[in-house]
C-alpha cells in the first residue's frame, strides 16, 4: 500500500514515482535500484510481498557496484 509518493527504480529501467494504489513488479533476480520517498512533506509507506518457493532463503541481496 502507497502512502504519498514513492520514486522507484528497477535495473535500467526509467525512475518512476507511484501513488497510493499504483504497484510494480521485480523480475526475480533484479536489482530494485531506487526506493525514497518522493515528497518532501508527507511520510510515504509501502507494503512489499514476496512469492518464493517453500526452500528460498536469500529474499535480498547486498547490491554490488559496476566496475
């Protein structure tokens, strides 16, 4: 659930900024490289669900830098 607004960036793709009722997908091995809030004045809060397989562990990754 979105509160406000969140600015949003997955892989290379375009920043987007979503409002309360808007959601995004992350392909499974992506890397969710923005997440802030997007207003300077109202608190943002977000609702993140995972689908995974019963023996999935590693929900996140440390993100490693280009070289």
């Amino acid at each position: 659930m979105w509160r406000s607004m969140t600015e949003t960036q997955v892989d290379d793709g375009p920043k987007r900024v979503l409002h309360a009722g808007e959601r995004f997908y992350e392909q499974p091995g992506a890397v969710h490289r923005v997440s802030r809030n997007a207003s300077a004045t109202e608190p943002a809060k977000l609702l993140a669900v995972f689908v995974v397989d019963t023996n999935d562990r590693n929900l996140t990754q440390p993100f490693k830098q280009r070289e």
